[in-house]
C-alpha cells in the first residue's frame, strides 16, 4: 500500500503531465472520476438517494448529456440536511475524516466533512503551483490565514514544520508557521522579521493592509512572494504589495467546500484544476456561459467521498477565460467577480454584477472601497481616503457608477476610516444590503 507521501507524488506527477493534457483527455479523466463520485454516492449518502436518478440509470452507466439536470446542492442544504449528506462507508484509502468550518461570509456559516486523500489532492496542487513560480521550499514561510476559531496563537505562531514535497531534499530546511488570521498587522509584521519569513499566505486586500501598515511603521519588510487567496486579486493591491514587500501576489481561487479551485500561472491567467474539481459556470437558465460572459459557480469536487458535493452553488460569480497563452491546456478564468450577494438590482426587476475598474479608485482618491445596495434603486459608496485631507471627485464617480450598474441609481457617500474585513479576512466590496434583508 502506498504510503501518504508516495501518494502525493504520484498525484503530483500527474499533474506536471495533465497541465498539458489535449481536452478530450482531460474529458474522459474528469468522467472517470465523476462516475466513481456518483456510483458511491448514490450507494452511500442518503442525500443523493434519488437526486441522481436524471443521470445514473440503474445498471450504473451514465447519461454525460443529463448532467444538468443534477439539482444544485445550495448552502443551506449543508445546514438543513448534514447529516444525511455524510457517507455511511468511504471507498478504500479515502480516510480518515476530519471537520472544516467555514467562515459564513455569505451569512450562513458550515461545517464540512473532508476525507485525508480530498487534502492530500489539494497539497499536490498547492505544490503544482508552487513549482510554476519556482517558490524555494528551503524557505520560512507563513500562512497568515490560519484557522480563526483556534485559540489565539500569536504572537508566538503555531509550527507547522516543512511545507515542501518529502521527496526534495531542500524541503527539509525550510519551516512553515501560522498565524491566527485574527492576528493584529503589527504582530504580523513583528514575526514575519523575527522569523525571517520569505513567503506569505494572506488575503489580497489584508497583503494591501500590511503593505499600508508597514509604511506607517516605516519599517520595511522583504518577501519573496504572497500567495494570494480570500479575496479577487486586485491591481492597487499587487502594485502596493511589489512597491513595499518586492513581492508579487500569486492568486489563487479555493473555498472549503471546493478546495483548490484554480491557481495564477506565470503569465497571470487562473487556471482551473480540473484534475480535482469540475467547475461549470452557468447563466440564470442554467446553460453554460461562454468566455467573456460572467455566471455562477458550481463546483464538484471529486476525491471529498465523506461529503460530497454534487453541483454545489459555492456562491460566486465568475466569468470563463480563453485558452492562455502558456501553454497550459487547462480551463480558464478571466475573472472572480465576488460573492453572489453583490448583484444588485433595479426595481424593474433587472440584475447585473459588475465591477468599477481599480484605476478608478483616483477618482475618489481612496485605497478601499465598499459598494452597497441599501434600497430599491440607492446606493452607498463607502471609502477609505487615501489622505483624510484630500477629496476626490465624487460627482465624476456618480456618472461612472451609473455607466456601470444604472443609469437612474441615486448614489449617496461616506468616508470612513475602514472598512472591516470579514472572519475569513475577506472585504467584500460589491453588497447588496437591501435584498439581502428580505426587501
């Protein structure tokens, strides 16, 4: 039998191959997983007892063109139907089991089962994209992000040990730690210097907020890179983050439910992993969209047979990229557009998620922003002054906003001293306050 190790670098190799995979390889790949999903969960999950039945005809074979009429499985049925969505027997070498909190940024807070093979498939592609940016894994590096419901850890830090592959020898010289991602910046900034830290996982706009920290403390820290998760990767934030830290941002798309959903190449392209997880984007009628129009997310991860999630709405949108020019074969995505509760909508009944370019935050002279949809057809826009001194041009946003969003929207203003970020170290700029209530 395998040892856990061996294992991951299997499945490693395998993805330093399967990046280069012509489509239909990758097709027949994601069949041969998804059928072996469906079969056990059909078997074994009395959540999907009948939900499959569109697809997965008696003797076992599947109907490929039925897919869509799967149900999406929504967040709330994670609440509403644990329990029946736990697997009584796992498939051999799958466990053991362990529980994942989510961060309830959508307002509904989840607990996840997780199988050990569903986490050694997202080390493998942690690695994967580690070796794209030739990170050294003889390095000190720091997950910023670190579970928020432990007891606070800092300023001591939590060890983790070695964070690189067990079959590469500089692996065993470097050291990884986290940090409570309750963890006040300062203290941040104070154990990134004590334990000379080259790399960093943290939130693109909490990257930014060090960034702005640091420079108040006038007290400079290099890092080699961020990888980037939590939060879309914005342009102010990899120019600040490069500007303070010499660090670039490397993005990268995850959730609990779908782990690691898709990674930034070296040509700045995200790159689904379509080795672990079928990503569909689909419109309101539940077709697919094509590259360029932005839909919802639905995710299927394939190795997570304790609770499996079958067409699971992760609760983002998101718009479908072209083939990039890496080289990679994989799927792409031009970009995450947020959270679903950032559509914001008109009172005749139009919806459109949208975003203001970055370049337009000189406009309002400001480093963060929150837009919020407080009623029928109003709007708040909140932001952070770059200088408490200077003004921005809030008339010229007005018209930008209305060209984005509506041309009637009545659109108000507030300058605050922060915009609070969520328990998952996320600051959701596009909100819809008004529907969200129930209005």
């Amino acid at each position: 039998m395998s040892t856990p190790g061996g294992l991951q670098r299997q499945f490693y190799d395998m993805l330093m191959e399967s990046q280069w995979w012509p489509a239909d390889d990758l097709r027949d790949y994601q069949r041969g997983q998804l059928g072996q999903l469906l079969r056990h969960a059909k078997k074994n999950v009395p959540f999907y007892a009948e939900r499959l039945d569109a697809v997965l005809k008696p003797n076992g074979d599947i109907d490929w063109d039925k897919w869509g009429e799967i149900p999406i499985v929504k967040r709330q049925d994670m609440v509403e139907h644990r329990e029946a969505m736990q697997a009584k027997e796992l498939p051999p070498g799958h466990g053991p089991t362990g529980t994942q909190r989510s961060s309830g940024s959508t307002g509904i807070p989840i607990v996840l089962t997780s199988t050990a093979l569903n986490r050694l498939v997202s080390n493998a592609l942690r690695l994967r994209v580690q070796t794209w940016h030739e990170l050294d894994w003889s390095r000190i590096f720091l997950n910023g992000l670190g579970d928020p419901w432990r007891p606070d850890d800092w300023p001591q830090g939590t060890p983790l040990g070695p964070w690189g592959p067990s079959w590469v020898a500089e692996s065993s010289a470097g050291f990884a730690w986290s940090l409570n991602s309750r963890t006040p910046r300062d203290v941040v900034l104070d154990f990134i210097e004590r334990r000379n830290c080259d790399y960093l996982v943290s939130g693109p706009k909490t990257s930014h907020l060090l960034a702005l920290e640091s420079l108040r403390l006038d007290k400079p820290r290099r890092l080699k890179a961020i990888l980037a998760q939590s939060n879309a990767v914005g342009e102010d934030d990899r120019r600040i983050c490069q500007t303070v830290f010499g660090a670039p941002l490397i993005e990268h798309y995850s959730s609990k439910e779908g782990g690691q959903t898709a990674h930034e190449c070296p040509n700045g392209t995200l790159h689904l992993n379509g080795e672990a997880v079928l990503v569909e984007i689909i419109d309101e009628s539940g077709a697919p969209c094509p590259a360029g129009v932005a839909g919802r997310v639905i995710l299927t991860p394939f190795f997570n047979t304790a609770q499996p999630l079958i067409r699971y709405e992760v609760g983002d949108m998101a718009i479908p990229g072209e083939p990039c020019s890496c080289g990679r074969t994989s799927h792409t995505l031009e970009r995450i557009l947020g959270r679903q509760l950032a559509i914001f909508r008109h009172p005749d009944g139009r919806g459109i998620i949208n975003i203001i370019p970055d370049s337009a935050r000189d406009l309002l002279q400001c480093q963060f922003w929150q837009m919020a949809q407080i009623g029928p057809n109003d709007y708040e826009v909140r932001y952070v002054p770059r200088d408490r001194g200077a003004h921005g041009d809030e008339p010229a946003f007005t018209e930008l906003f209305r060209a984005t969003f509506f041309a009637d929207a009545e659109v108000r203003y507030s300058r605050v001293a922060e915009i609070p970020l969520t328990a998952a170290s996320k600051l959701i700029e596009y909100i819809n306050e008004y529907h969200r209530a129930g209005n």
